[in-house]
C-alpha cells in the first residue's frame, strides 16, 4: 500500500535504514571493554564478534544476489528491519538470560542479517529512484551512515555519562525501536525498480569481465581500511593512549565518523565536478597517512587526530567505488550490488579481524594491531592505478561489441 507518493519519501526511508545500519556495526564497539570485565572475555572473543557480524552480513550479500531477483524489494528491505529490530534488542537482553556470550553471538547473528539484507537492497532501492545526480544521491545516502554513527556515538556518550554505563542495556532496547519504526515507514513509500532487473540482464554480463572482480577487490580493501580503524577506534583511546572513555569516544570515533560524513557530504555535492578516480586514489594515500599518525604519534591528541583524518579519508571510498560499478556496469542490477556489499563485508569482517589478532599476539597491545591494517589502504592506491587502465580497456571492448552488434544488424538487414 503505497501512500507516500514521492521518491523523496522512499529516500528517506534508505536514510533510516543507513542510521540502522550505523547501530548495528557501531553501538557494540563502544561496549567492548565492557563486555571485557563484565562477562570476562578475551580480545580475540571479542574480535570474533566483530568479525561474526560481518561474516553474517556477507553471507546476506551472497544470498541476496539471488534473493532480490525472486522477490520484491520491499519484502527485502522490511525483512531486514526486523531482523535489526530483533538483534538489537536481544543484544540487551540474551547475555541476561542465558550464557553472557552466547547471548551476545546470537544477537549478533540476528542484528547482523538485518545489517546484511540493508546493504544488499538499500543502494539499489536509491539507485533506482527518479534522481537526476545518482552518484550524488548514492553518496548522499552514505553520509547518513556517518551521521547514525555520529548519533550513536553522541547519545551513547552521554547515557553513559549521566545515565551510566552499567544501564547499557536499556540504551540497547531504545535503539531497536528505530527498525521497528522504519518498517511502517517503507509499507507506506514508492519502490522502484533497477533497469538491469527489468530487462532480466543482471550480473550474468557483469562478471564475465575482470574489470569487475578488481572493482570487488578494491571494495574488500574500502571495506576493510574503514572498519579496521572504526571498530577498535574506542577500545585504543581507553586502553592504548589512556585517555577517559569519555574523552576518548569523543575525539575518536566520532571525529572519525564526523569528518567521514563531511566527505561523504562534499563527495554528494561536488562529485560530478571532480575526478572520481583521482580522487579515490588520494583518499587511500591520505588514508595510509591517518593510519601512521594514529599510530606512531607520541601524543594522544595526534594519535586522535589521525583517527579522525582516516574518517576524513575512507568517506568516498565505499560510496564513490558504487558510482564507478554502476557507472561502467548499467546493466547489473541489483544483483551487481549485492556482490559489491558482499566484497566490502568481506574487508568489514578482515580487517577488524587482522586488528585483533595481531594485537592480542602482540600482548594486547592494540596499536600494532591497527599498523598492520594499513596494508588494506596502501593496496587500495595500487589497485585504484591498475583500475584506470582497466576501465579503459573495458570501456574499449564494449564499444568493439555495440559496433560488431550494428554491422550483424545491418548485414541480416
């Protein structure tokens, strides 16, 4: 039943969906200490939390790259919701009425399908809206993840202050309400369909071509620099530069998420007018940049600043490497997306991962944990040069084909 009639309306149900997407990936984090001394848990148990939501959003990916050919976009999108709603709301309650970390695991198994459906179907949702600057529109959308995290990050901050952190779990029950809220809001907003799915091409043309797999390659890679960072970026302010959780929160993650909103924001408003390409590869050498001084600085404050310049850094990678697919593959469809959010659920779930590992190899030490994430950005530059080469020999190619296709035609004519 559609009653909103606007596609304004249906982009701003997506927006939600990325501000549902921002507690899912981000209210955990700040918790990690907490579930640490509470349920007594190792990093390399908690890592595995983050690294299982991602794992299971992925897995969504892989599903959905069927799942969206045989049934409706918003049957997707509303499923995904509740599955949110439901997840989160366990989160605040599964660790209080069985096994503290069997709770947490299922949780996050449930929270983390919801998260996975959102990022196979919101992007096509928009893509597929009547809007004349999609790349804008797409960046857009994903500046709203920055701003849910901003929000998270804020609000969370703030309960904890004067509310206390002791009560996390009520904070918990309140964000599933945000899902559950949404999902009358997409049963009453128009739903579009992408051209690729209508015409029944989809991905079969698409991943013929390796052009593709290194756009998925360099999505592994977005995926990874952004998350390695944001997910431990609290647990480093508190335990590794010793500063209160408080402040740290504050002057990391949320610089982080602020300033990689700013670039989202100026990438949608001015993405047309510039080098996408070029300006992908200077985020990735600028993200290389951020990793170092956060790390290898002798001052906390430094060591927070260049948290905040890789948020300033990663904002256009995820978003401006879904323009570039869409803008060279037309014809995928929402399945192309899906494969897209898989190969960047896949760097959500390495990264964090790698972070955790080294640093509980390296006696907890966290920091060395976040130097090796590095890797992902410095490939990331490598790979945005071989991608330029690449593009233009594929675009090359399909022009070969549309002229051999018109000779065919005017032959049998």
């Amino acid at each position: 039943m559609t009653v909103l009639k606007s596609y304004k309306h249906t982009f701003g149900a997506a927006v939600l969906c990325s501000v549902t997407q921002a507690i899912i990936v981000n209210f955990a984090p700040l918790l990690f200490l907490t579930f640490q001394s509470d349920f007594s848990l190792s990093l390399s148990k908690i890592a595995f939390l983050i690294t299982l939501n991602f794992i299971v959003q992925l897995l969504c990916d892989l599903i959905g790259t069927k799942l969206v050919s045989l049934v409706s976009y918003r049957a997707v999108i509303i499923s995904a919701l509740l599955f949110s709603c439901v997840g989160i709301f366990g989160l605040g309650n599964l660790p209080f009425i069985m096994t503290p970390y069997a709770g947490l695991i299922i949780s996050t198994v449930l929270y983390a399908i919801g998260g996975g459906l959102i990022e196979v179907i919101t992007s096509p949702i928009v893509e597929a809206c009547p809007i004349k600057n999609k790349t804008g529109a797409m960046s857009l959308l994903h500046s709203f993840y920055c701003w849910g995290f901003v929000i998270v990050v804020g609000v969370s901050t703030l309960f904890f202050r004067f509310v206390g952190i002791d009560k996390w779990r009520i904070l918990a029950m309140c964000w599933a309400v945000l899902p559950l809220l949404n999902c009358i809001y997409f049963l009453l907003v128009p739903i579009y369909k992408l051209e690729g799915d209508e015409k029944g091409i989809g991905l079969k043309s698409v991943v013929t071509k390796k052009v593709f797999w290194l756009f998925f390659v360099l999505m592994i890679c977005s995926g990874a620099a952004e998350q390695a960072i944001a997910q431990w970026a609290s647990a480093f302010a508190e335990a590794g530069l010793k500063v209160p959780k408080a402040v740290g929160d504050l002057l990391g993650p949320m610089c982080f998420s602020v300033l990689m909103g700013v670039s989202r924001l100026l990438y949608a408003l001015f993405g047309k007018r510039i080098n996408q390409t070029l300006t992908i590869f200077l985020s990735s050498c600028l993200c290389v940049g951020g990793y170092l001084l956060t790390v290898l600085s002798p001052l906390p404050i430094l060591a927070l600043a260049g948290c905040a310049l890789t948020g300033l850094s990663v904002g256009i990678l995820w978003p401006g490497l879904l323009s570039l697919s869409a803008e060279n593959f037309p014809q995928g469809g929402a399945s192309m997306f899906a494969l897209m959010a898989l190969g960047g659920d896949v760097g959500c779930s390495v990264g964090p991962m790698v972070v955790g590992a080294v640093s509980d190899a390296a006696g907890g030490a966290i920091k060395w944990g976040i130097l090796s994430a590095v890797i992902f950005p410095f490939v990331m530059a490598i790979g945005v040069g071989m991608l330029v080469k690449a593009v233009k020999k594929n675009k090359s190619g399909n022009q070969s084909e549309k002229a051999d296709n018109i000779n065919v035609q005017n032959t049998e004519n």
